[in-house]
C-alpha cells in the first residue's frame, strides 16, 4: 500500500542504508506529504531511527537518494530539525535546561557568532510552551525524563524549522508529557510543518497520526491512517520476518561485498 | 626553608619565569583537557603525550640542538600523526578504539625510549636534560620558553574562547551538531590540535609519561564542585594552575626532583579531597545525607510503634517502657535510645519515668504514617493485585517517602477507604 504525492516535504529514493556493510533498510522508495504529522511504526530492530537518521545525513546510503523540499539536505539544513533519541546524549553533562535550548539556535547565529537577547527570549518562549519554564536554570541531570524529552522538544522548537524528524519523542514519557508533545505537534502541523515521528506503540499512533509509514527493514506501507490499519498489512508488518532477507544482511556484512557493483 | 621563602616571594626573576610558564602551561593544559573529559576522550591526550617522545628524539638528532622550536615541531608532528594512526586503527580495522589508543601509546612510546638511549649513548654533549622530557623539569623554564608558552597558552584560551558554543555541542551531542550543519569535522580537529598543543608545551613541565593527568584531572575535581560550564572550566584553570605552581615549587627547592610526579600529587590531591568533601557530589556530603535520611526513617518508625500500639489499647497517649517498644517491633538499643532523645528535643513524645509516650503532636505525625501505610498496602492489591501478605514489606518503605501531594491523589484515587487489606481501620 503505498501513496504517492506531489510536492513532498521528503522523498526517499530507492534508498538502501547499512550499518557496518549490513543493510538494515532495503530499497525504500516513497514520498511524505507537507503538513502531516507522520509516524513511522514497526517492530524492534525495524529500521526505523535508521530511516530518518538517513534523511538527516547522519548515517552514508549504500544507494538511492533523499530529496528535502526537492533538493539537498544542505540547502535546507535551516529549514530541518532532528530530535534525537533520549539516550542518545549524556545527561549528566554540566548544563542548563535553557542552554539546552540554546543550542537550536546555534544553525542560526553561525560560527564564532554570540547569543543575542532575541535568542534568550526566544528559547525562553519555546521552554515555556513545553511547559517547562521554571526548570530554565536547572541542571539537565536534575529533570525527569518527561521533562528531558520536553527540553529536547523545546531545542526543535528554537530551530523555527519547517520539517521536523523526531526519534521516539513518546519513549518513556509521563501521560501528562504525551498530551503535552502531542499537543505541540498538532499545533506545528496546523502552521503547515511536516513533522515524521518514529514511534513504537500502535495503540496510540492510530489516535496520534495522519499519515503511517509501516516499515520492517522493508518499506510495507506509506499512506493516509485510514488506509493503513489493515489486518493484512499489520500482520506484515509485525508478523513474519523475512529471514532471507536478514540472512543474505548477514552475507554481505561477513562477505565484505559491496552494496551496489562498480562495474 | 630559605629557598621555599625565595620562591613564593618571587625574588628572583628566574623564578618568576618558572612560576609563570608552569602556571601558563598547566592552567591551559586543564582548560582544554575540560572539553576532552567531556567527550569523554581522556585517554587520547595521555596517547598523544606518550607519542610526542619520538617526535622530540627525532627533532634532536636532526638538529643537534634543544631549540624549543625544533622540539615542538617534532613533538607536534608525531603527537598529530598518533591521533591519525588511532582513528584509522578504529575506522578500518574490527579494533575499538581503546585497543587503538593503547597501542599507539604503548609503541610510540617504546620507540620514543629506544630513540633516547641511542642519543644519550651517542657521545652528544648536549643531551644532558632531554631526559627531562620523560617527568618534566619545571625549574628548567627559562626566559626563552617563557614567550613561547604565552604564545600557545593564548592560542589556546583564544579558540575556546571563540568556539566555546560549538566546542560545547560537540561535547554533548555530536549528531545534533551534525545536523545542524556545523563543520564537526574541523571542530574536532581544532580540539585535538588543541590537545597537541597542550600536550606539547606541556611536557616541559610535566613530563610525557604524566601529562595526562594535567589534562583532565583538573576537570574531574572541578566537576564536583559545579554543574556549569563556564565555573568548571574557570575552576579546572585555577586547580591546574595551582598545582603547576606547586610542581615548580618543589623542583626548585630540590632540583633533583622531577617535576611531573609531584605535579600530578598536588592535583590528585585536590580532586581527592573534592571527592569526598564537594557539597551534594562529594562521597562525605552523600553519606550525612543517608545518615540522616535513615534517622528520620527510625524517628518515624517509632512514632509508628508508639501510635500502632496505643491503638491496639484503645488509647493512643498510652506511655511504653522500652522493652516492650522493642518488643512490637526489633529496634537495636543503640539506635532507638538517641532517636528518641531527638524526638524528645522535637517534642514529639513525652518521658515520665522509664515509660514513652506520643504527644499530640507525634500522634499526628504517627497516625499519618500509618494511614500512608494501610493505604500503600490497599494501593498494592487494588491496583496491582498483590495478595495481601505481600504488600507489607514494599509498604513499609514507601510509607516514608510519600509526599503529601501524592498523599492526597492517593485518598482521592482510592476513595478515602475506611479498610486496609488486613482488614485494620485506616485512620484519618
């Protein structure tokens, strides 16, 4: 099941991604629409932070290409957030919640450029519509982990972007944290903002979502909500790995063949 | 004696020039080492210290002399190619990086010392003092030197004073950087080659095999003193600094002492004595505050006691000899005579003859503890359906650690009950 559409805020174009030369994401070809909130859902060891690490540059395509607003990551690197995965960074680092924030605006000042007032203030509004204001000054280390997932939201928010990738804002927050990113994420796609989510729970990404993206190391389905949650295409999803295709990962890896042929 | 006087009054302009330099050298160095630590990279600056010796050894058998010119360009070039020898080590091959780190340490090392045998056998009369390079010499800064630490000491604290914003994104979170389209490449390569400048000036004073320490233990002390950036750095600075000025310090008063060593003792110290006496950090400030977080648990014990044994005789201003206080519930003798005196003090409870009893105000502060308890017990086989003579255990800990704003979602969620599971009357 697959809906293509035009003038997309992302395309991936027959994209292949491999960690370490094992390719973990086959042949993904599709495109997402503009102002949609999207999720990407699948099981564990899917590919799905994979994918939007890819679209981010973060990880080298074995083959394909990603297109943003139909052109280079690069042209547009203003116009494009990543909201990395809690985990990701160490939390104990020797900081504040508001220069956490601060740093979404570093694209905008520019090397060896100082932070203005404006940046403060502004970082100060985005803390304040994750609700977390009066955590400002507060050591990073010091927040819950809702509160870091909002500071982390926040830091996106100081970036103005108009894309937003976001890996598993959800994972491990509290209820009132959910409602409160959900919320934010409705709101900057009823300015027009794309925002591509990955996400693990199916429950709620049927109440969350309008556009699904269902991936297990192969892309299943990138449409409309309505047209997704099909007993079929769930069952592929989740259901049945294809182990030939793990196992012919593994070859490559073991076999140090290259992705694509030279010649 | 006299000559520890000589040099902290500095009057000898010899010794403002190794006072000066060690400082400029070791306050830099920490400065940033802090970045390093940070990125948690600390084993790449004591890599790139041990592979600067060949680079030295080399610089002297092509020029003949102990330039400090030549010696820092050898230094830097060798210091420069470990790093790259490391990173392609851990990129190419199925070896991780800390493999990486101690083989190019270990090798550029052994060579740099098999370099330096072959010089000092070589009948070259101006060797003498390039053994100094292995734990450093700080008393044999001169005037020369002196600029030319000024020099890299600015540079340094000049780049970190420019990028300091960039520095500390990469430090935090690298991929973040990335995407934001900053150039993390050459942002790490100015820090590793800030690294190497460190290094290289810094083994003068230090020494290569002990120019680890100088950049980062500075930083591991003042991060228990602080959770800000910029105090960290100032304050690794100040603690690098001092002890550099101790290192001289020592190797001018007994010239034959090697500088190094007793550098890396001085700063050690330091972050030893932060480890335990740092507020809210240190491993001292930790431990009162458990003390004290279990006296308060004992206090409340006992209010608990005094109350569930008042109510089992209908009257809760009941007084109680010790003995049978310890026989409701085991409190060892030498804990429970003190807490009491602490409740005593609080008057929490009241003393007449060898008996104890609650006063009003222990009676509400044990009654509280009770109900939290009964309504935790309820809680646990309601909501997550424990068998009652499960729960008590869990509840007899959490009893204490309930906040009164979770004491009342807790009688809202369950609807002021008027029974625990062991079928006791929850009091209000």
């Amino acid at each position: 099941m697959k809906v293509e559409i035009l003038n997309p805020a992302v395309e991936f174009h027959d994209t292949t991604v491999s960690y370490d030369r094992k390719p973990v994401l086959w042949n993904i070809d599709m495109t997402l629409p503009q102002g949609s909130l999207i999720g990407i859902i699948g099981p564990n060891g899917a590919g799905k932070s994979t994918l939007i690490k890819a679209a981010m540059g973060l990880l080298p395509l074995a083959s394909g290409y990603v297109k943003i607003f139909d052109g280079d990551l690069d042209e547009h690197r203003k116009r494009v957030s990543y909201v990395p995965q809690r985990e990701s960074v160490d939390w104990d680092f020797p900081t504040s919640a508001i220069d956490i924030v601060l740093m979404g605006r570093y694209a905008h000042i520019g090397l060896l450029g100082r932070i203005s007032k404006k940046d403060r203030s502004l970082a100060m509004d985005c803390l304040e519509q994750v609700g977390m204001q009066a955590f400002a000054k507060r050591q990073i280390s010091q927040l819950s982990g809702g509160q870091q997932q909002r500071v982390f939201l926040a830091r996106a928010l100081a970036q103005q972007a108009d894309l937003y990738f976001m890996d598993e804002p959800f994972a491990g927050v509290d209820a009132s944290t959910e409602s409160a990113i959900l919320n934010i994420l409705r709101n900057l796609t009823q300015e027009g903002k794309t925002v591509i989510v990955v996400h693990h729970d199916l429950q709620s990404a049927a109440e969350f979502f309008d556009w699904i993206v269902l991936l297990n190391m192969r892309l299943i389905a990138s449409a409309p909500i309505e047209n997704v949650f099909t007993q079929n295409l769930l069952q592929e999803t989740y259901g049945g790995k294809l182990t030939l295709l793990s196992e012919i990962s593994e070859l490559i890896k073991k076999r140090n063949i290259p992705s694509r042929e030279n010649y | 004696m006299e000559s520890i006087w000589k040099f902290i009054s500095l009057s000898d302009p010899n010794i403002i020039s190794v006072v000066i330099g060690s400082v400029l050298i070791t306050a830099s160095s920490a400065v940033v080492g802090t970045f390093s630590f940070l990125k948690k990279k600390a084993l790449v600056g004591d890599a790139v210290a041990h592979a600067v010796l060949p680079g030295i050894c080399l610089a002297f058998i092509l020029s003949g002399n102990k330039n400090p010119i030549y010696i820092i360009i050898g230094a830097f070039i060798t210091g420069w190619l470990s790093l790259i020898i490391i990173d392609i080590i851990t990129k190419k091959s199925k070896l991780k990086e800390d493999t990486a780190i101690a083989l190019v340490l270990s090798v550029s090392f052994a060579i740099g010392i098999l370099m330096l045998t072959a010089i000092q056998h070589s009948g070259n009369a101006s060797q003498s003092g390039l053994q100094s390079f292995l734990f450093g010499k700080a008393a044999a800064l001169i005037g020369r030197d002196l600029i030319m630490f000024s020099v890299v000491a600015v540079i340094l604290l000049l780049m970190v004073v420019l990028f300091f914003k960039e520095l500390k994104l990469i430090a935090f979170d690298e991929s973040f950087a990335n995407t934001i389209g900053l150039p993390v490449k050459a942002l790490n390569l100015l820090l590793t080659s800030l690294i190497v400048m460190a290094v290289v000036t810094g083994i003068q004073a230090v020494g290569v095999v002990l120019m680890a320490a100088i950049l980062i233990t500075p930083a591991a002390a003042a991060r228990f003193w602080t959770d800000d950036l910029v105090k960290m750095i100032i304050l690794a600075a100040i603690i690098g600094a001092f002890s550099g000025w101790a290192g001289s310090l020592v190797s001018y008063v007994a010239p034959r002492m090697p500088t190094g060593p007793w550098i890396v003792m001085v700063v050690s110290i330091i972050a030893l004595i932060s480890f335990f006496i740092a507020p809210k950090k240190g491993i001292i400030s930790k431990q009162l505050e458990l003390a004290k977080l279990r006296a308060s648990i004992l206090e409340e014990n006992l209010l608990k006691e005094l109350y569930r044994m008042g109510e089992k005789d209908m009257n809760t201003s009941n007084a109680y000899t010790l003995d049978l206080l310890t026989m409701q519930r085991h409190f060892p003798i030498k804990y429970l005579k003190p807490a009491l005196r602490r409740l005593l003090k609080k008057s929490l409870v009241f003393k007449e003859g060898n008996k104890w009893s609650l006063s009003e105000q222990g009676h509400q502060k044990g009654k509280r503890i009770v109900k939290l308890h009964r309504l935790w017990e309820l809680y646990l086989s309601t909501y997550l359906k424990i068998a009652p003579d499960h729960v008590h255990e869990d509840a007899e800990t959490i009893e204490h650690i309930i906040t009164p704003e979770l004491e009342s979602r807790l009688e809202k969620l369950l609807d002021f009950p008027k029974k625990d599971p062991h079928d006791r009357k929850i009091p209000y």
